[in-house]
C-alpha cells in the first residue's frame, strides 16, 4: 500500500471562495508572501546585487510567516525554511 499522496487541483472557485473568508490582514500576508517566494526563487543563484534582492525577499516571507502563523488553523500558509 502505497502512502504517496496524489494532488488534486482545486478549482479557482473554491480558491477564491476560501481567500473571501480571510481576514483582511491574512489575505494580504499570503499575497506579500507570494510574490516574494518568486521573487527570491527567481534571484536565487545569481551575483552579489541580485543575492542582496534574494535576501530582502526572503525578509518578506519571515514577516508574512509571523502574520500567517498566529492565525489559528491556518498553519499550512507558513512557508517552511524561508528564513
């Protein structure tokens, strides 16, 4: 028996459904967190400049972990090992 867990996807409905039912502050954190996840993956690798860029990103997604980790039942929008 096979404990490989297979994604579904969810429809935009339902995202979008769900995204209504945050709070203000939390739909914001996960926005910020993210375009800053991008971000860093897209500076990641590259020069000093770029590293520096990579760096403030990953600020980003600390500050948006803290916001989203004191919501209860929500720990699941904590990005892991971003900072």
């Amino acid at each position: 028996m096979s404990t490989d867990l297979i994604p579904v996807p969810v429809p935009d409905a339902v995202t979008a459904f769900k995204a209504r039912r945050l709070p203000v502050r939390v739909a914001d954190a996960v926005r910020e967190q993210a375009d800053a996840v991008r971000e860093a993956v897209s500076h990641h690798g590259l020069g000093m400049e770029a590293q520096a860029d990579r760096e403030d990103a990953l600020a980003v997604v600390a500050r948006a972990n803290k916001t989203l980790a004191t919501v209860p039942s929500r720990g699941s929008l904590v990005v892991r090992g971003a900072a």
